[in-house]
C-alpha cells in the first residue's frame, strides 16, 4: 500500500516518504516535519491510534495533518475518527487515485 501511494502522489508532484510500522513512522515524522499525513489504523507494532495519541500528544507535530486511511470502513468508525478524535480526514480502503488526490487537497486547502 505504501508503494501505490507513493506512485499515486509522486506523480502529482508530492515528495512520499513511508513507514511500515508506528514507531518507524513517529520517528520519521520528527525527522521530516511532513506536511501531511496518512495514517493506517492497521499497522504491526503499534496501532494507527495509539501513534496518532503521541502525534497530538507532541507539541513540536501535533499540528501535521492527518488523514486516516483504513479498511475499516463501519460507519462508527469514521464517525469516531472524525468526531471523537479528530482526525482531518478519513478515508476508506480501497480508493481510487482520485479520491485519495481529492482529500489530500481538501486536507491541504483548509491548513
């Protein structure tokens, strides 16, 4: 999935770095400072929420971006992502390279 993102966006101009689990990407975000941010919920190691509690938990990233992009798509859950925790967005799996583009500029536009 990280590739096909990666192919999606570097072709729109978009600079795409990917981790394949939470603490890889925590410690990327410090690294890099992105812009925006993709978050599975269903990642080894450590779970898209509990990573996105120390993105918000974090002074110097809680202001990235974060989009929620997941296979569990039960309308609680986008309701919960949304209006319990925030999220900027929230995306269901699979998508197309449209939808996805069009969220990420919504994200962007409003930041």
């Amino acid at each position: 999935m990280i590739e096909l993102v990666r192919i999606i966006l570097s072709r729109k101009g978009f600079l795409v770095f990917g981790a394949a689990n939470g603490p890889e990407g925590l410690r990327m975000i410090h690294e890099k400072k992105p812009d925006l941010l993709l978050l599975d919920l269903m990642m080894p190691g450590m779970d898209g929420w509990e990573v996105y509690q120390q993105i918000k938990a974090d002074e110097n990233i809680r202001d990235v971006p974060v989009i929620v992009v997941t296979a569990k798509a039960q309308p609680i859950d986008k309701v919960l992502g949304l209006r319990i925790a925030k999220v900027d967005a929230y995306i269901n799996k699979p998508f197309t390279p449209n939808e996805l583009l069009a969220v990420i500029q919504q994200v962007l536009a409003r930041k």
